[in-house]
C-alpha cells in the first residue's frame, strides 16, 4: 500500500497518544487538522492492536463502519502496533454530544468483541476512569501533534 499523508498523520496521532496518554486504555479525543479547518474527532485504544485479536476486531469494525457511513476514516498505529487511532473528517464537530457517541459507539464495539454484557459493572468503571483520564491529559481540548501543526 502506498503511504499518503492522510496515513502518516494517522500514524503520528497514535505515536503521539501511545508516547503521551499511555493510561487510558481507550477513548475519544480531538486533534487539530494540520490541514486547516475544525478539530477531528480521534477514536483510540492502548489494548495491542498487533497481538490481540479481540483489539482488532472491534478497532476494524469500527473503522468499516465509519467508513461504510462516508465519514473521511485514517486508520493508524503507533507504539509498534501497540496502539492504534481513527481519525475521523467531515463528521460532527466540536460538540460534546458526538464525543459522547463516538465514546458510546468504542464501548460498545469493545464489550461485543469481549463478549461482555452492557451493564457489565467493570467496564462501565473502565470507561469512567479512561474518560478521566483523557481529560486530564486534554483538558477538554483539541491536542495539536507535534512536527503536524500545519499543512498547508
């Protein structure tokens, strides 16, 4: 496969989220577009994506998903395939609600791929504390990737 931009820029966002917010297992957050325009919506997860393949069915469903529904997809690892990232274009931006779904959508992709039940008590709990800990890391704001600021 060739190596676009749109690939590396993927690549460097889970670098960035496997080097720097190695805590959260997974989650949601916002990066800047080194392209211009309003953030992008980053869907993660530190659950070795190379060695697992529970991780990489719920993190390939997800990117077919979003990608079968028009959404601009960049799929991308970092950590030698430790860590994987979704960075999603021309979707929803900036609003709290599509976090909250994007978040919802991680979950549920994980827990069907783990064969865990919804109400499952230690994921709601796992949720929880990997939200906090990605706002923490965040602040609640679109995090810029270093050698990404600008590409235009």
């Amino acid at each position: 496969m060739t190596t676009t931009t749109k690939e590396r820029f993927a690549d460097a966002v889970a670098n960035y989220i496997y080097n720097q917010m190695f805590p959260p297992h997974r989650g949601v957050i916002q990066v800047a577009d080194p392209r211009g325009g309003r953030p992008l919506f980053v869907l993660f997860g530190n659950d070795s994506y190379l060695d697992d393949d529970r991780t990489k069915q719920y993190a390939d469903y997800l990117f077919a998903r979003y990608w079968r529904n028009g959404y601009g997809v960049e799929f991308g690892t970092g950590g030698e395939g430790y860590t994987w990232a979704i960075v999603l274009s021309n979707f929803g931006y900036g609003d709290r609600l599509w976090l909250d779904a994007l978040e919802q959508d991680l979950y549920r992709a994980y827990r069907r791929a783990r064969g865990v039940h919804a109400d499952d008590g230690m994921v709601q709990a796992m949720g929880s504390i990997h939200k906090r800990e990605t706002v923490e890391h965040t602040n609640g704001q679109p995090i810029t990737v270093p050698g990404w600021e600008s590409l235009k």
